[in-house]
C-alpha cells in the first residue's frame, strides 16, 4: 500500500502505519533481522525531518512486518513511529530496492520496542561525529532504553548506557565502524605467511630442546563425516573410518620426528582439533594417546584439551579421553534453530549437546566450551536468543560467540551457504552481537577478550585476573608455554622467533612425512618490530588495553617515537580507543572494545587499509580477512 502526504507531521506518519496490514501470516513474519544505515541530514539543514512523501509496505525485518520509507526533501518536525513498525528515513535523491522514485538507501533503522519512539535527526552533523557526542540523548531515546523488556534492562554489559546510546544507534555505530582485518590469533597474521626454509624451523626446534624450552602442543585431525557449510576449517569430509588409522599412523611418525628435536623439553599442554577427533574410533583415540606419552615429556598437570562432535561422539570416546587425563573440552554449536541448520548443513539437537555435556561432566571433565556463531543466513533475533537461552541452559564454564566468516573466495563451499540463505549483512551482525552480549553478560558470564565468556572462577577467568590469558590459533586460552608446536596437516606452530605451517593438503603432508622430513609448507621469520608489535596487539585482544611505555622500553626504545605514527592515527577512532600520553597507554573504550581488531590494525605493519570505515567492509570484493564485527 503506498500513500501521499503533503506538509503532514509525524502524526500523520503514525496513522499510516497503524493502517497497515499487521496481520501477515506467520511465514511473512519469519524473517532476518532489518538493517539500515544511519541517519544523515543534508548539510544545513535543520533539526528534524518532514515528510513529503510516504510508502508503506510490508517487509521482512526484525520480525515485524510494517516499514515506512520516507523520502524527504525538507528537513524539520519529527517522525513518530506507532506500535511494533520500524521506520527508515532515506536521503533526498537516494532510492531503495522495491520502492519507486527516487529512493537508494534506507537510513537508520527504528528497532520497534513495541511502544511509540522519537527519532530525531541532527542534519548538520555526519553519523560518525554524533557517535562520539552522545547518542540517544533526547528523552526519547531514554524513554526506549527505560523501557526495554525486563532481561535487557539487566544487561551486564550496558554499552548503550556507557556510550549514552540507545542500543538501536550502539548496533548501528557498530555497523558503521566495521571493516575487514585479521583475527589476530598471532602476529603477523598467517596471511603473511610464505616460503620458509626447512633447516630454519630445525634449528628453531633444536633451540627449543638446547635450552629446554616449555611448549604446548597441537594435533590436527582433520577429517568429519559430513561438510558442514559455513565451515572456515581445514577439513576432509569423509565416513571411511579406514582414512583415520592410515592418518595415525602417519601422525605417530611426525611425532617422533619432532620428539627427536626438541629433546625432552617439558610439554605443559596438549591440544587435539580438527576436523572432528572423535571421527577416529576408541582405539585409535587411545593409540594417539600413547604415543604422545611416549614421545614426548607430558608434564603430569599439564593441560589436555579436545573439540568434540556432539553428533557423533560416543560414550567409549568420552571414557578414554577421560581415562587419558583430559579435563578440558570445546563442543560446537553454532545455531539451535532448525532453519538456520539447513541453511548450514549441521543438524544437531539440545538433547544431542545436553547428553555430551553430561556425560564429560560425570567423568571429570571440568572446563567445558561452547561455541556459538551469530551471522548465519535466516538467523533472527529470535531464534537467535532461543539459541542463546539454550546453550546458557546448559551450563557451560565457557562460551565462545563468534562472527561467521563468510569467505567464498577462499572457501568455495561456503558458496552453498549463500544458496540456502542471504548472509547477514553487518547491521544484522551487529544487532544479533549485542543480543548475545546482553544475554551472555545477563546470566552471569563474564566477557572476556574479542568474543569469549566465563563463568567466575573458571580457568579463563582465573588466567585473565593473573593477566595469564592470551590468544593463540586456538582462540582464547591460559598461557602455558612461549611455543606452540603443532602436528598433523594444516597445523600451525609459533614461537616467539618464527611462525610456521605445515602443508595444507593431505597428500603433500603424507609425501613429507613418508620421506622422513618435517611437513613444513610455509612460514615467516619475526624481527623485533614484529615482536613489538605482535606484544602490543596480543595485550590489546584480551585486554582492551596496552602499556605502549613498558613495552617499547623492554626493547629500549621510547614509545611517543617509536609510536608516532599509530598515536596520531588512532587520533582518528576517537569513538574506538584513546591514547594517554602521560601514561603511555592506549585503551578501547566500551565500544571500542567489541572492534578492538580495528584498534589492532593501527598497530599492524602488514595491513595497509584504513581500519573503522564502513566502506572498507568489502562488499563485492575478493575478501582475504572476515568482518570485524
């Protein structure tokens, strides 16, 4: 239905909506969550918006089945929204997809509380300059805030209240300041990764054993049964049981090989990832076992780790692992909804997760994660704190919330994600984000780092007070040794000299291995710069925070110099981060703190893009990194 308005007021606006049609079957009001740009006057006008001309049409965003799209051309009085409607105000001369006329983008979106709400614009100013003077300071954008439901109201994050923001304009700042840079699970990012001579990682090694060196080690299995879509790991879908007792065997041999470098230093950890390591059998989970006790020096409280497949794991897998002293145990996930599954290609029940929880807990396991991912194709608000409400249920020691990495060009696969749904653009991201953070913090789970939460008193929790937590290839973790040497195909080492990869294709890895010689593929060599900056970035993931003085003056360097040029740029993220120059510190605000990847990028030598621009989120390019938020 489309209407005309000549000089009408927001009243007039409000009446139009209420004639609507809000009686959509169920199907027109399942739907992903609306998304929007900001709201931009043109420059001198006044405060307000009047609207001159008026369409409504029903929509499938944020539930709600009611839009008003209004084209302006003057700019003063307000627009009212009535009940349970969104509401977006375009540009003059813009157009949008569907609406006729000269229409392009819709602006802000109004997230409808379920009661009336003032939007008001302040057009001389752009969006980024009102992030940083107080959003939602009119009594409106209290009012909203006042009266939210009951479980948003105990949100432990407030971040709408510390950035004096409504959660509407803290999901659309988000959005706003998103870009594309590394994860930062190291430094220099694997991306700069490339041709490395094997005699430097075997020197590497033999400096490790000379000096006795604590490491942690990874092992990689990389099969599962079935190719889940949205998958960003390196994988080998197959159900021949057969393949994961060749792999073994080919693993046992790289472990002897790399035993024989390192010369007993200690082992303070052992991580096993995948793939899925519950696709090989009890025996072989058990053979694997051996034979890192026997080629190498376990400490005997060191940390031993393992993702499992609820899907697929059995209760004979449990009791061996438990049998083989590991305690620690990440499970993924991902989405209850039933339609986000398909759109994924991974089903899996409560009933399926509950049972796994329960069964490592009766054998003594005690740190268990989940992981979730908001960004899915047909994810909505509700779904999504279906999802949430479930996995809080369950009761794990840690959460995991990530943001799916849709990287098709890397990752053809992922092809088939887009085929089963449209992916979220970064202000669904963005509102689905602060729905797990208010839900996570709600329940008692403290944030911690980009994306990770804890109940207190866990180990994460613990290892952050004591500033032990650091990131690593392996997300967010208590640090155990300076080294991390990983085994299997795709696997990653790091060391405070170097980083290297092993190959990422099977049968290249199979050909080194069977050649006796250690499987390296690629890597790159760290100078001091790097190890800088590789300090800095890693304080600010976990921290929000770096002390620029103590770690420029441990190379005896001064850190206004040596910093000149990220000092000044971060000058810039005003909004995202300041820099104290008595302290010598840099510190993400509140907001700043869910982009901190952009604060890193200021650091980051390799990265040559201007982080925190929205343009910069790279649509409709080759994408080499993931969204930041």
């Amino acid at each position: 239905m489309r209407a005309r308005v000549g000089d009408e007021d927001a009243a007039h606006v409000a009446r139009c909506v209420q004639t609507s049609d809000h009686r959509k079957s169920a199907a027109r009001r399942r739907s992903s969550v609306g998304a929007a740009h900001r709201l931009r006057g043109p420059a001198g006008g006044a405060r307000g918006v009047r609207a001159d001309q008026c369409i409504i049409r029903t929509t499938s965003a944020m539930m709600k089945p009611t839009v008003i799209a209004v084209h302006t051309t003057t700019w003063r009085g307000t627009v009212q929204a009535s009940l349970g409607c969104l509401v977006w105000l375009a540009m003059p001369g813009e157009a949008a997809a569907g609406v006729p006329g000269p229409v392009t983008r819709f602006a802000q979106p109004l997230r409808a509380p379920r009661f009336a709400q003032t939007l008001r614009a302040a057009a001389p100013e752009d969006s980024r300059t009102r992030c940083s003077r107080g959003r939602g300071a009119c009594a409106a954008a209290r009012d909203l805030r006042d009266r939210r439901p009951e479980w948003r109201q105990n949100a432990g994050t407030k971040l709408d209240e510390l950035c004096g923001m409504s959660d509407v304009d803290a999901a659309s700042c988000l959005a706003e300041h998103a870009s594309r840079g590394p994860r930062y699970t190291s430094y220099p990012p694997a991306t700069e990764f490339g041709p490395i001579a094997l005699e430097a990682v075997q020197r590497e090694l033999a400096t490790i054993g000379e000096r006795g060196e604590p490491v942690s080690l990874y092992v990689h299995v990389p099969f599962c049964k079935s190719l889940c879509w949205y998958c960003g790991c390196n994988v080998i879908a197959t159900r021949d049981e057969s393949r994961g007792t060749a792999y073994l065997d080919q693993l046992a041999t790289e472990m002897a090989m790399l035993s024989s470098h390192l010369r007993g230093a200690p082992v303070r950890e052992v991580a096993i990832g995948g793939g899925s390591p519950n696709f090989l059998s009890p025996r072989a989970l058990r053979t694997m076992i051996a034979a890192l006790d026997r080629y190498f020096a376990i400490a005997p409280d060191a940390r031993r780790s393992i993702e499992l497949d609820p899907r697929t794991t059995t209760s004979a897998q449990v009791d061996v692992l438990a049998t083989g002293g590991f305690r620690s145990l990440s499970m993924g996930v991902q989405d209850f909804s039933e339609a986000v599954q398909d759109a994924i290609h991974r089903h899996q029940s409560t009933l399926q997760t509950r049972w796994l929880v329960d069964r490592a807990r009766a054998v003594g396991f005690d740190d268990i994660n989940i992981d979730i991912v908001y960004g899915l194709p047909l994810q909505t608000e509700t779904s999504f704190a279906r999802t949430l409400d479930a996995v809080i249920g369950l009761a794990p020691d840690r959460i995991a919330l990530f943001g799916y990495a849709h990287l098709p060009s890397k990752l053809p696969h992922q092809r088939l994600v887009e085929r089963a749904g449209r992916v979220l653009d970064r202000y669904e991201r963005a509102t689905l984000l602060l729905l797990g953070i208010e839900k996570l913090t709600g329940a008692g789970y403290l944030h911690l780092g980009l994306d990770h939460f804890a109940r207190p008193g866990s180990r994460l929790v613990r290892a952050a007070e004591d500033h032990r937590m650091v990131r690593t290839f392996q997300g967010y973790t208590e640090h155990q040794a300076d080294a991390i040497l990983g085994v299997g195909v795709s696997a990653i080492s790091s060391t405070p000299r170097m980083h290297w990869q092993s190959h990422s294709e099977l049968p290249a890895w199979e050909r080194d291995v069977g050649a006796r010689a250690l499987p390296v593929e690629r890597g790159i060599m760290l100078d001091d710069d790097d190890r800088i900056r590789r300090a800095v970035i890693g304080e600010l993931m976990c921290y929000g925070a770096v002390d620029l003085g103590r770690i420029a003056g441990a190379h005896g360097l001064d850190a206004a110099t040596y910093f000149a040029r990220e000092i000044a740029a971060l000058g810039a993220l005003g909004e995202l981060a300041g820099y104290d120059a008595e302290a010598r510190t840099v510190r993400t605000t509140a907001f700043g703190r869910l982009l901190v990847r952009n604060i890193c990028m200021v650091f980051d030598r390799y990265h040559h893009e201007p982080p925190g621009l929205a343009g910069a989120a790279g649509e409709g390019q080759t994408q080499r990194f993931s969204s930041t938020i």
